[in-house]
C-alpha cells in the first residue's frame, strides 16, 4: 500500500526560486516557512505554482503580488552595511 502525500494549499509567495533538491521557502499568513527537498515542479503561471517535496505536495497561489517578496529580495542580497 502506497501512503499518499498531503495536499497543502496557501496563498502566500515564494521568497527564491524553486529548485530540485533543494528546499523551498515561502510566505503565507505573515509566516515564513522552509520546506522538505523540492522533487518536481508540476505547474507555474503568473498567479499559482504546484510543486511537490519529499513530504507534500503544495499548491500556491501568489496574486495580487507574485514576486514582490522574491524580488526584493533579490534587491537587498548584493547590499552590504557600512
């Protein structure tokens, strides 16, 4: 018998790119979390990703802001304090 995986369903963003083998992190209800090991991205588009870790599969979905979180991310990383 095969145990299947939880379904995880949130609106939130990611806060870096997904990349197999390595663990997501994300942003929903004012709560950051990190997840197991990224095993498959299944879809994307503008507004929802689904993609599944060795524990869950997770469908998100990201409006009104997609990528704000991500980007500005993306935009502190190269700063360095004085």
């Amino acid at each position: 018998m095969t145990k299947s995986k939880k379904s995880i369903v949130m609106h939130g963003t990611l806060l870096c790119p997904l990349v197999l083998g390595h663990c997501a992190f994300l942003r929903a209800n004012g709560t950051t979390y990190r997840t197991s090991t990224v095993v498959a991205i299944h879809e994307q588009s503008a507004d929802m990703i689904h993609f599944e870790t060795l524990n869950s599969d997770y469908y998100l979905s990201m409006d009104p802001f997609p990528m704000a979180d991500a980007e500005a991310v993306a935009l502190l990383a190269p700063y360095k304090a004085k």
